[in-house]
C-alpha cells in the first residue's frame, strides 16, 4: 500500500502524502485569492453574469489548481533532466505557429487543439527559465564570468524572442528578453557585459523598428503622444487614464464603473482588467491587488534563498521575476507608462494558455519549497 502511494518522478520517493502535507499552502491560498479577485471582476465585466468570461475562468483555474498541486510533486531532478526537452517541445510548437498557427485578432500566435488554442508563446516562459536554470546549474561562477559562455544562453532567449516578435507579440517578446536579462543578471553576469548587450540592443533598435507591425509603431508613438491620435492608436491608453482617474480613492462600487460599462474602455476582460478594478473600488482596490501581488513575490524570493540547491534557486527566481514582470508591464501599459503590448494580468485577466502558463510556474515554486533541502550535484546527481 506503502508503495502504491509514493511519487518517484525523477528521483524521490517519499510519499504523496507528506510532499501535499509539506506544500507551501500559505502561497496556494494567495493565488486563489487573487484569482477569486479576477472571477469578480469578470462578472462585473458580463453585467453581472457568470457567461461568457467568470464561468469559464473559474473551470479553467480548477484544472489548471490540479496540475500546479501534480507538477509541486514533481522531484527537481526530473526538471533538471528533462528541461532542455521541454524546452526543445515548446520550441517546436512555436515554429509550428509560423507553419499552420491559428490567426485571431490579426495576430498569429495560437495552434488549435480543439479543446484550447494553445498559445506556445506563453509556455516559452516556462520553458526559457527551465533551459536557463539547467544551463547556469552546471556552471560554476568562473566559468559564468566568461564570456563565451553567454553565446547559449543568448541563443535560448533570443530567436524564441524574434519568433514571437514576428508573430506579432511585442509584449511577450520583451517578457522573454528581459526574464532572459534578468536570469543572467541573477547568475552573476559581469556588469560590462549588460552594458555591451545594452550598446548592442540599441544599435538594433531600427532593425526590430522595421520588422514592427504598423499598429505596433503607431502604439508605440501614441505612448510618446496619447493626444495626437486620440480617437486611433491613443484612444486605449487615453481612455485607460480617464477610467482610473475616474475611480477616485474609493471607486464607483462593484459593477458601477461608467467607462467599463457603456464600452468606452475596450478589451475589459483582458488586458485593461487592473483599469476596470480600479474605476470600480478606486486607488484603495488598486492598492490592495498589489500587495497581494507583492506577497506572491515575497513568497517566491523566500522559497528561492531557502533552497539548498542550485538548480531549484535558479527555478525559483526566474519564475518569481517571470510573474514580476506579467504585472509590472500589464499595470505600468495601463497607466500609461508603457506602450500597451498586450500582457495580461496574472490569474486576474481572461485567458486560458497564460492561466495555465503561470499556474504551472507556481507548481514549480511550490515543488522547489517542497524539495528544497535536496541536494543536487552539477549534473543531476544526488549529493548527501
């Protein structure tokens, strides 16, 4: 019976009992109740109605809770020996994108499985951060002093990123750049090295300025200036402002936020969904989303300092600052500070491949707090 109940993926054999037992809860608490925070915003997104938006989150973050719980399972060992496959799939499935992607909202980013359009793109997330770990792993911080040895890890982050940028998905195309930057920056890269990287970013600025979709550069200059197009590519930062200007300190009250509502704020259920919450409850409700957001990531840099392994470190980090950054970029393009590129906001905004993508981070994280006191060698093998 003893054996029966045990999970032995990769290398561990306790039971499963006592890994669910172990499991940080606290944190799996916190995303349900920011979750619960998007199925009520979506509701009031409907009118005040479960379909077609709160329903189908709330189902989609039930499976998605069940395979975050059966990943936290899983020993670190089976990531760090099958991260570059994985990788290595997901790559696979973005170049099919390029082949025989499904195109939806003049954008061709999805394949179509029938129960889901899966979108590669967001599980690049995921994997990049798995390939980045495994890699810096197996190094040690001379070796990740030299330079030669950023060739990979340059590799892995960027023509992933030039397929998602030719998609077009500017957003999650700078989402893999600077979770890229941000893992070599967590290594131990050498400061020179970013300043160079940076010079030579720069320099491609008009190249990556060319391969851009008219739209995208007509988003990007309305940022410069929302008032010069106002009613064109202006009108969603333009009318993002007024709706949060509009909430005041304490908001309109649930369901009573005029721009969301009468259709002046537009994709409401998605991207500008931070925008409708603060209209409704105000700078207080913005507030208070926040620092939820900001527990998460206290959790995640906690777990990530107690690992005693590499390997779940590195895990622990890149995924903490892939979530840093699907709220930074989604809350700083809502208010304006940033282009808006389209990232959604974590397990509050509409969508199914990016509820999936982060809950399968947060299985991850959950599954380096439970195996944080095993020892992993520079190769997969157990030390201790």
């Amino acid at each position: 019976m003893a054996e029966r109940d045990t999970a032995d993926f990769g290398g561990g054999n306790t039971p499963v009992g006592g890994k669910l037992w172990s499991l940080n809860w606290g944190l799996v608490l916190l995303v349900t109740v920011i979750a619960g925070v998007g199925f009520a915003m979506l509701y009031s997104a409907a009118n005040g109605s479960w379909q077609p938006w709160a329903e189908r989150q709330a189902i989609r973050f039930a499976v998605a809770a069940i395979v975050m719980i059966a990943v936290a399972l899983i020993d670190l060992r089976f990531w760090l020996r099958f991260a570059y496959v994985f990788y290595g799939v997901v790559f696979v499935l973005l170049v099919g994108v390029e082949i025989r992607g499904a195109v939806g909202m003049g954008a061709q980013r999805w394949i179509d499985l029938g129960f889901i359009q899966l979108q590669p793109s967001e599980l690049m997330k995921i994997a990049l951060v798995l390939a980045l770990a495994r890699y810096f792993h197996g190094l040690s911080l001379e070796e990740v002093g030299k330079p030669w040895r950023l060739v990979v890890p340059a590799a892995l982050t960027l023509v992933p990123a030039a397929l998602v940028l030719k998609q077009p998905d500017l957003g999650t195309a700078l989402m893999l750049v600077l979770g890229g930057a941000a893992m070599l920056y967590l290594v131990g890269v050498r400061w020179w090295m970013f300043a160079f990287v940076t010079a030579a970013g720069g320099g491609a600025v008009p190249l990556v300025w060319h391969h851009l979709r008219d739209y995208q550069r007509a988003r990007i200059a309305s940022f410069l200036d929302p008032e010069s197009d106002p009613l064109g590519a202006g009108y969603h930062a333009l009318q993002s402002k007024i709706a949060i200007g509009s909430g005041g300190v304490f908001g309109k009250g649930f369901m009573a936020g005029t721009q969301a509502h009468l259709s002046f704020l537009p994709a409401k259920q998605t991207d500008f969904i931070f925008t409708m919450l603060a209209e409704e409850f105000g700078l207080v409700g913005g507030l208070v989303l926040l620092a939820l957001y900001l527990l998460v990531l206290a959790y995640g840099f906690a777990i990530a300092f107690r690992s005693r392994n590499n390997f779940g470190r590195l895990l622990a980090l890149g995924i903490t600052v892939n979530f840093f950054l699907y709220v930074f970029i989604n809350i700083a393009m809502v208010t304006g500070l940033l282009p808006v590129v389209g990232v959604p906001l974590p397990l509050v905004s509409f969508g199914g491949t990016a509820m999936l993508t982060i809950m399968f981070g947060f299985g991850i994280l959950l599954g380096v707090y439970v195996h944080r006191d095993t020892r992993i060698g520079r190769f997969g093998d157990s030390e201790g």
